[in-house]
C-alpha cells in the first residue's frame, strides 16, 4: 500500500488530500501532519472558551468567486454550496471593491469547515502537533522526521508550509534544492499582521449597520467584523464575536512583540473606530506572520505554495486520469525541479491558492517538484 503523506492541514493540504482519494484507485494509506492544535491555516476559526457555539473568523473573512475562477472551477463551489458550507455573502460590507461578474461566499459554521469537510472526505489520519524537522531518503523511501517522536517513512511527501518553514528543514531534502531554485524560494516574500478576535456574552448589541468594514484611516485596524452578523447566524442564545484585522505595517513593527503588547495596541485604536464597545468576556489575537504571499520580483514571476517529492514511480497511486502534461514534465531523468511558468496575472493581496493536484508518472529516478495551486481569493487576510 503506498504512504503518502502531506504536511499542512490549511485549505492546500486538505483538499489536496481530498483529490488525491479521488484520484486514487489503488490502496492508499494518507497522513496529514500540523504543527499547530487544530486544522485550518490561514483559514482558521476560533471558538470562545465560555461557549463552543461562538466562533470566529481569525484568518480568511469570505471567499471571493471571479468570473476566470468560476469558469475553471464551478464544481468546487458548487459542492461547497451543496454541503452548505459556504453560503453567498448578503451582509453589508463597507469599503468592499467589487469587480462585475464576481461574487462573494462565507462559511456559516466558520471558515475552517472547508478545510474540515476536505479532510473528511480524504479519509486521512489528521495529526496535530506534528513538527516536521528533517527529510531524509532511507532505502527509497523518505523518513520524515519530527520534533518528537520516532521518524516516519512515506512513498510521497506533499509540503503546504510557508516557503521559510520549507527551507528550514533539515536532511537530504536540502541537497534536492538547485541553487537556482532555492534562489526564487527565498526570493517569496510575506506580509504579516495580527487578528484579534473578541467573544461576548448572549444577549450583548454592538449596533452598527454594517457586518464588515474595511477601515482606511487607521494605521493599525485595516478591516473589523461583527463576525455572526457577517455570517448571518445571528442568534439570542449566543453571543457575538468581533474580528478586527491589523495593517500589514502595524504586523511588520510589532511583529516580535509580546501578544499582550500588541492586544493592548489594539484595543486603543479600536476605542477610536467603536467608542463605547463592550468588554468582551474572551479574547484571541493571533499572529499571522505568514499572512500573504506576494509577487516575486523575478521575470517569471514565480508563485510558490508547495512542493512534492516522490522517489521512483507515482503509478502506484493508480491515477484514474493522469494529465497530457505528464511525458512533457517527465521527459528527461536525474533528480529534476519543475516550475510553473504561468504569469501572476493578479496581486495577492487577498489571495491563497487551492490545489490543483494530478499525478505524474516518474519512472526510475528521485523527483522533486514544485507544485502551482489555483487561487481561490480570500478575503481580507
């Protein structure tokens, strides 16, 4: 049976497991590891201490449909509308920039569902608090290693980390690394900023008649949400939950601060744009220091998300339907990286990438693959 494991349990590596379930016809034992205590990523939602039923949005606030992305990708959305775990946005944003023929979703029991609904359809053994600290190839395998814990051997390796957190790692996976490639790795750059999310008591109004407002006159506070006002679960029973949103510029200087500093920071500004606001009962702020990608300052452009390694052949996969691109990609041997050529055609201020998974016959040779993901826009994170 072949191993396959993939390292992220956002919004890349959970649909990534989900598809590669699909995709497979043959037995196929999946992992998906996370450093962190739950799944979600950049896509993480946030529940008060005092009631589980009160919850936030600390990452990702709607999901953007385009009119390119709807053509290619319909199905993703309308499987996600099916299940109900995504609903159109009808609350009032202010601020919002909308483009013709674009429309907005949110996930209604919390943005982190999609990724929870990928990595139950995958079918995957989820572990938290994973580290992964070396990778290593042991008798045509490779041996993940991890901060705790006895080394692993898997077929395939999927990584979904931060471009930094990849280059970090330590073993035979270094050696893998062109210096022309490691050059436009380090070359990705990121935007950082805080979240803080404050939870209420049941019956507490924050009356203001937006759901969402994107704030430019601040040099801290970029966007704020009544977050089950924005989306529309409302209830008498639970309390509400406010989402506020750093400036990138805030994130950069107060990036090494203590989060009680940054907490503290805040809430003063945010004095300035709600006067009067309740005292929350609970609060959460989280880092992000790895908030956006940006465009790379290279003439091709290169976007990153991930990459994939494989020693000798993916046919034990049992692809159902491999790509025509395969015996392009896989037409010369020794150990190779492929990249994606395509242009960044649209800034990613408010982007991520889903992934776009197929599989690639490779015969008699290590691989080592940077793999593209497409982009379903993310706002305001």
């Amino acid at each position: 049976m072949a191993r396959v494991l993939i390292v992220g349990a956002g919004v890349t590596g959970s649909l990534c497991a989900a598809l590669l379930r699909r995709q497979t016809s043959g037995p196929l034992y999946l992992a998906v590891w996370d450093k962190a205590e739950d799944s979600g990523g950049r896509m993480t939602t946030a529940c008060s201490p005092h009631n589980p039923q009160c919850t936030a949005d600390l990452g990702a606030q709607y999901i953007t449909c385009t009119p390119h992305y709807a053509k290619k990708h319909q199905r993703f959305y309308d499987e996600l509308l099916a299940y109900g775990v995504l609903r159109p946005l009808s609350s009032p944003i202010e601020g919002m920039v909308m483009k013709e023929g674009e429309c907005n979703f949110v996930a209604p029991q919390g943005i982190s569902s999609i990724i929870k609904h990928y990595l139950k359809e995958s079918g995957a053994e989820v572990y938290f608090r994973h580290r992964v600290t070396q990778i290593n190839l042991r008798n045509d395998k490779w041996e993940v290693s991890k901060q705790t814990g006895s080394p692993e051997q898997f077929d395939l390796i999927v990584l979904t980390m931060p471009v930094p957190q990849i280059l970090q790692l330590q073993g035979d996976i270094t050696n893998l690394i062109s210096e022309c490639q490691r050059q436009q790795l380090e070359a990705v750059s990121y935007s950082s900023r805080y979240a803080l999310g404050l939870f209420y008591e049941a019956g507490t109004k924050i009356d203001v008649p937006w759901a969402g407002q994107y704030i430019t006159s601040n040099p801290c506070i970029r966007f704020v949400s009544i977050d089950n006002k924005k989306r529309n679960i409302e209830s008498s029973e639970i309390g509400p939950s406010l989402v506020i949103h750093t400036t990138v510029p805030f994130g950069v200087t107060y990036l090494e601060h203590s989060i009680e500093d940054v907490q503290e920071l805040i809430f003063q500004q945010l004095e300035n744009i709600l006067p009067g606001l309740p005292k929350p009962i609970a609060t959460k702020c989280q880092k992000w220091k790895h908030s956006q990608r940006q465009c790379l300052a290279l003439s091709s452009k290169l976007e990153y998300s991930g990459l994939i390694m494989a020693h000798s052949s993916l046919n034990f996969l049992g692809s159902r339907d491999p790509p025509a691109s395969a015996s392009r990609i896989a037409g010369t041997t020794g150990t190779k990286c492929w990249c994606d050529s395509r242009m960044c055609e649209e800034p990613l201020d408010d982007g991520d990438w889903i992934s776009h998974l197929t599989s690639w016959k490779l015969e008699h040779t290590v691989w080592f693959y940077l793999i593209f993901f497409l982009r379903i826009p993310l706002h305001s994170l």
